[in-house]
C-alpha cells in the first residue's frame, strides 16, 4: 500500500497483537517521560499534588490578609491605628509610632520595642513572599520543586522568626501602661497558617522522589504563561479590587482620623441624602451635565487619534515621520501641573498672549486672563486634552495599521486604486475592529473624566462648567467639605453606572456589529 493510501492508526483491539517497535519510539519515550514530570503518572507524586495544593491555598491566603488590617499581627496596641495593615506596617515605621509620638520623644517608651516590631513586621512579609515564591516553583518539573523547597521551607521559617520578634515586642509591650498592649488577632492566626506552611512543606519534601541530577530545568508552558502573568493580576489586585474595602465608609457616620465602629453606623443614610437632599441633587445634577458633555466631546472626538494615525502612516519620509510621532507623543508624559504651568505662562494677565496681542499689538484688551474665564470651558478642556492625548492614543492605530495585510494594498493598486482609495476601502476597514473596542471603553468610562486636569484648572470662576463627578467626589470628601462618606457613596454609585454602561455598550455592539468585548 502507498503512502497516499496509508489508513491511519486506529486503536488495537484488546487481545490484538502490536508491532513491539511502537512501544519504543522517541516520541512515544519523550510523551512518557513528559507525562512522569508534569502529571505524576508512573511516580508517587499523587499524594505530593494534594500537599502542593493546599500549600497554594494557603500561601495565597497568607498574601491576601497581608493587605488586610483586620488580620494584622503587627497591631500590638490598641493605639495603634485599626487602618493599617501589615504590608503598610512593614514599609512605614511611622504608620506604627504616630499615636506614641509624644512619649518617644519625653523618653516615657523605649523604642526598642517599637524598632523590634517593625523588624518583625519586615522578615514576616519578606518570609510570606519567600514561601509564595518557593510555591509558585513547585509547578515546575521533578528538580524545579526540590529547588522550591529551598525557598518555601526557609520562607515559612523566616516568617515564623519575624511573629516571634512581633510576640516578644509585646511582651515587652505589656510591661508599659502607656503603650496599651493587647493580642493581635492575626498574630495566632498567622502564626497557624505559616505553621502548617511549613509541615507541609517539610512532609512534601520527603514525599516527593529525588530529582535525577541529569534532569532540566523545566515547567509547562502553561504554568509559565500562568506566573509571567500573575505579579499583573496581583497588582490590579492591590491597585483596583483592594480599594472596595473603602467603601464601607458609606455606611458609617466617618470623619478622617476616626474609628470605624457599630455606635456610628450609618445604614443607608446618605444614599437617601443623595437622592431626598435638594442641594446634594442639585450639585449631583450640574456635576452629571459637565462630566456627560466632556465625555461627549471626546467620544465625538475620539475619531482624531485614528485620522492623525493614518496621515502619518501616510509619510514617505521616515526621519521626519518619527521626528511628528515623537514629538506628538512628549505631550502625554507631562504632568497636568507643568501643562497649567505653560497654559499660565501663555494665557494669563501677564502671559503672552495678553502681553504681545494686547500691550504690543491692541488687538485684545491688555490684562485679559483667559484662565479665569468662565466661557467656553468645556471646548478648552477639551482643547488640551487632545493636545495632550493625540499622539499617544495613536500608538495603538498605527501599530493596528502595521498588521493589515500588505497584500490588501497590493491587490487594491492592481484594481487602480489611488491613495485615497486604500485608505477608505483597506486601511479604515482595518482599523475599525480597533476603533471600535476603544469606543466601547469611551464609552464605559463615560463618567470617569480624570482628576489632575480639571483640579489644575479649575478656580471660583469656572468651577460651575469645570467642576466633573471626580473632581466632585475630591472637593467633597478631602477638599473643604471632608463628607468622606458621600463621597464614597458617590463613588460607588459612579463605579456601579459606569460598569452598567460598558455592558449596555457591549451588547449594542453584539447585536449591531456581531462582536464584542465580553
């Protein structure tokens, strides 16, 4: 039988004799000897994937109540703030001493009780991160986790020293009636969850058969792809899930430097404020309309990045191409304050504008501050937004328009297009799947205008055209008001609209375009 007419292999049937030089291909050697090192097929490893899953669970739960001050075991006092937690404990040393400032300095407390604290704070959250990190290598093949266990095991053991150092900083504690000691709750707790760390540890080690010393370094792919992405998901962990703790705030009578407890519990109060307050409504209402028409601007607008994108692919000339792209794409690396900075050097009284246009040439009227006025303001907002912006949000066209097949525009020059053709029937069409999912995002983020520009910008003047829901949330929770739990309750409410919104958006786009985000 040809080749061409080769049948393909099929299952033997049970009792069927088998070609004995199947069992001993290459492939078949190296598709066993990768099953032995990634699934434990063949070894004892089975009872060892149980151990490492529960070392997992537990590393991560260690890492989450590092960030969590209910959980810190570090609050040795009770005057030690309630809103700290043991990472913030382990880099501020001030965050511990701020209420014992005035006995260090009369001499009333030794600091040395306070210096050993904070050292044990520092080896307790650097041993965490040490066994996590051992951890996270036992996805790795037979000699990747022996080598894990060089980590997880003195890890476990470091965080173990650091809770040590934390109990004998409150014995020494209990012995002065000033500092008020008292048990952390996350002290046992921790002093539990690293233990057990440990043993398991300890007993994986000698579960887990030897390496053979001949053996590589590897882990799956998947694995790989699963921890170069991890350090990502943990800081949009820390950075933007963290924070919904705060929003607890809304429902307790706070002011800054307060202690949360049951006696000023608030309930729904200010959520019926926002709505039965007639001030509140109003301020919420004109606050609604400045930010609604600024992100209507600038989904108006959102077309300019993808047009300056495609006339500067549109330049033959590469030098003078990247010296535009560069030289439009500085602007987003300035802080809003050094963009004020400029805008007060060049519009206001004495700026030079009303210097050289007033003074020299009397075509306006000399003195004029154009930064105080209070019209057109939503037009310059958006004036310098794009000044700033263009350039930058471009980046992702051109690289968009870099992907488009160049046998599209080979094949629309065979046809006799001109350039103007490619760009409306290749380049546009190919760009639209990209312009679509940031019109989506635009439009999601509908209520989220930023803080810096319009806090820089704005003054008594203009502030009712200038003032949008963040700035909002900013003036009334730490600028003069100090009403922080209004402003989290404004917060929340903007938090919960805005991810409304995306999914509406989304499921227009579904329904009109056939795709979507989600």
């Amino acid at each position: 039988m040809s080749e061409e007419t080769k049948l393909p292999d099929r299952e033997p049937v049970p009792g069927e004799k088998t070609d004995p030089g199947e069992k001993n291909t290459p492939e078949k050697k190296k598709s066993e000897k990768m099953k032995v090192r990634y699934t434990g097929e063949g070894t004892n490893k089975e009872p060892a994937a149980y151990l490492f899953a529960c070392q997992r669970i537990l590393a991560l739960l260690a890492f989450f109540f590092i960030f969590i001050p209910s959980f810190n075991p570090a609050r040795i006092s009770e005057n030690i703030r309630n809103s700290i937690s043991l990472f913030t404990s382990a880099v501020s040393y001030s965050s511990i001493v701020t209420n014992f400032s005035f006995q260090l300095e009369r001499g009333f407390i030794d600091a040395g009780i306070f210096y050993l604290l904070y050292a044990g704070a520092i080896v307790t959250v650097l041993g965490i991160i040490a066994a996590g990190v051992g951890i996270c290598m036992s996805l790795g093949n037979n000699r990747v986790k022996h080598v894990s266990f060089m980590v997880t095991i003195p890890g476990s053991l470091a965080s173990l020293v650091g809770l040590t150092l934390i109990y004998f900083s409150y014995v020494q504690a209990s012995a002065v009636k000033e500092i008020g000691a008292m048990i952390p709750v996350g002290l046992p707790a921790y002093a539990i969850l690293m233990g057990v760390i440990l043993v398991l540890g300890v007993i994986t080690l000698l579960v887990v058969p030897k390496a053979d010393p001949a053996e590589d370094f590897e882990m799956h792919t998947k694995y790989q792809l699963f921890l170069m992405f991890l350090p990502f998901a943990l800081l949009t962990f820390v950075f933007a899930y963290l924070p919904l703790w705060g929003w607890r705030y809304a429902f307790f009578h706070y002011k800054p430097g307060e202690v949360l407890s049951m006696d000023k519990w608030a309930g729904s109060t200010y959520f019926v404020q926002l709505l039965q307050n007639s001030a509140t409504r109003r301020d919420i209402v004109r606050v609604l309309g400045n930010t609604l028409a600024m992100s209507a601007l600038g989904i108006i607008t959102s077309w300019v990045p993808l047009a300056f994108a495609i006339l500067l692919a549109e330049i033959g000339n590469k030098t003078f191409k990247r010296f535009v792209q560069t030289f439009t794409t500085i602007p987003n690396f300035i802080s809003w304050v050094l963009v004020y900075t400029i805008a007060f050097t060049i519009f206001s009284t004495e700026g030079f504008i009303s210097n050289f246009f007033g003074s020299q040439l009397g075509w306006i009227k000399p003195g004029t501050n154009y930064l105080m006025s209070d019209s057109h303001t939503w037009l310059k907002m958006l004036a310098w937004g794009m000044w700033k912006g263009t350039g930058w949000s471009a980046i992702i066209y051109i690289a968009g328009i870099s992907g488009i097949d160049q046998q599209l525009y080979e094949a629309a020059t065979v046809d006799g297009a001109g350039r103007f053709q490619k760009i409306w029937h290749v380049t546009i069409p190919g760009l639209m799947p990209t312009f679509m999912v940031m019109l989506l995002l635009a439009v999601a983020g509908a209520l989220s205008n930023g803080l810096d520009q319009y806090l820089v910008f704005s003054n008594q003047a203009n502030m009712a055209h200038m003032e949008v829901l963040d700035l909002y949330v900013y003036n009334i929770g730490i600028g003069s008001k100090g009403n922080i739990p209004l402003s989290t309750v404004v917060g929340m409410t903007k938090s919960i609209v805005s991810i409304v919104l995306f999914f509406m958006a989304n499921t227009i786009s579904k329904l009109v375009r056939g795709e979507s985000i989600v």
